[in-house]
C-alpha cells in the first residue's frame, strides 16, 4: 500500500475518497420546513404523504388553498413537511 500512495493520482484519489466521506458523514441534516407540490384532489394530495415520510421529516395534513387572481379563483391542496426534532 504505501508504494502506491507515491503516485500523485492515486494519492489525490484517496484524499477525495476520505475527505467526501468525511464531509457525507459529519454533514448535519437539513432542516425542510417546506410546503409540498400543488395538487388538485385532496384524494391525491393523501396518497402522496407517505413518500414525505423519512427519519428526518414528516408531512403534516392536507390543507386546501385559494388564490384569487384577477378575479379567477383557483383550488389546490397542500401539505408542509416539517423537520423531525
């Protein structure tokens, strides 16, 4: 191994390998705090909560949403997906 850490590649290698894995596994998580995708039913906006669901984050309940614009309203539901504390 070490007449291998003479060659200027395999060195640079090798520090790139520990120093990505250095920076993946001292990283602290982000925090997500934020509202998902627009969608039109609250059927579908339920069946996409659970892909929000990991050890970090959770999503919330579904929530209908208004935006009257020039006098055209539109509907859609959402959900927020919060950081696990």
């Amino acid at each position: 191994m070490p007449k291998i850490l003479r060659r200027p590649r395999a060195r640079s290698l090798v520090a790139a390998v520990v120093g990505g894995g250095l920076v993946l596994g001292l990283a602290a998580p982000a925090h997500a705090n934020y509202i998902s995708p627009k969608f039109k039913t609250k059927a579908a906006c339920n069946a996409a909560r659970p892909t929000y669901v990991s050890s970090w984050t959770s999503p919330g309940p579904c929530l209908r949403q208004y935006d009257d614009t020039n006098g055209k309203v539109t509907k859609w539901w959402d959900f927020i997906v919060t950081t696990r504390y």
